[in-house]
C-alpha cells in the first residue's frame, strides 16, 4: 500500500480563477486519485494565501458551492487577508 506522500492527486473539473469584485482567486477542489474520498476545498489569493476547509466534502459541487456561498457571504477579499481554517 502507497503511503500519502505517494498518493496522486485527482482535482475537479470545477477548479479554476474565479474573479469578482476586483480579487482573483484560484479554487482547487481535490481528493486521492482513484478513491472514493471526500473532497477538500482550497481557495489561493494571487500572492499565495492559502484559506482551506477543515470540513471535507460528499462530492465536487458541494465543494464549490460552499465557496460560491463563502464568497457571497464574505466577500471575495476575506480570502487574500490572511490565512483561514473554515
């Protein structure tokens, strides 16, 4: 059995830029390739500042909608302050 720091990585199709109100971040929504594992949400500002999830996810869209409504809720700049565990 290959240990994590083996592991492959599967990213969603949904990862990308998304940009509002000015601020550009970089969604990533990944879990082990091959796997049925939840997902973990990241969300990287333009200089590198990390906001991850504790909470993991059933699947892909669940993910990104929680950072649609994070986004909303928050505003685009809570994630290029400093960095977060939500």
């Amino acid at each position: 059995m290959a240990d994590a720091a083996d592991s492959e990585i599967e990213y969603s199709p949904l990862c990308g830029w998304v940009t509002r109100d000015g601020v550009t971040v970089q969604v990533h929504i990944f879990r082990s390739a091959g796997t049925s594992d939840e997902w973990t949400l990241e969300v990287v500002d333009q200089v590198g500042t990390s906001t991850v999830w504790k909470e993991l996810f059933p699947d892909d869209q669940s993910a990104f909608e929680d950072f649609e409504r994070a986004a909303s809720e928050d505003g685009m700049r809570s994630f290029s302050l400093q960095q977060h565990l939500h």
